[in-house]
C-alpha cells in the first residue's frame, strides 16, 4: 500500500496491475491489535473493499466472516449517522 494523499492509496492486485482507490475510512479494533481501511475504486463506488494492514502498511484482504461482519456493521453506522453524512 502507497499512500498518495489524505484520500487515495495505491493497491498492488494479485495480477501485479495497479489500483488507484479512495479510502472511505480506517478504524481500530484494540482488542485484536488490528487496523482496518474500507477502500472503493472511483469506477465502482459502490464496491467496498475491507483491507487489513500491518504497521509496515501492508495490505492484507479481510476473509475472516466475523471480521467482515464487523466490518459491515461499522460500514452501515457509518453510513446511516447523520453527523457524519452533513460532513461529507
């Protein structure tokens, strides 16, 4: 993963090609020492990913079921919440 600003990061596919994709948030789960970002291509907005990364920012895909289920439940508060839609 290379950050290219505030917004976008640089992903490496499996086929070696290049991915521009904007970040929609990170979070932390202490708990699990892990940091997460949900990330979608410009092209697919609708399309979110949910990426793992390490502390030498390398990405990892999320599969675990219950990570993806946590994953989803903070994507839908973060969607339905009200103050944080009138700041984006």
């Amino acid at each position: 993963m290379k950050k290219l600003n505030d917004n976008q990061i640089l992903i490496y596919g499996e086929d070696g090609m290049e991915y521009v994709m904007n970040i929609l948030f990170t979070y932390e789960v202490k708990e699990r020492n892990a940091e997460y970002v949900l990330v979608y291509d410009p092209a697919e907005p609708d399309d979110i990913y949910v990426m793992r990364y390490n502390e030498e920012h390398e990405l990892f895909e999320v599969t675990d079921e219950s990570e993806l289920e946590e994953a989803s439940e903070i994507l839908d508060a973060y969607m339905n919440d009200e103050k944080i839609q009138n700041i984006k």
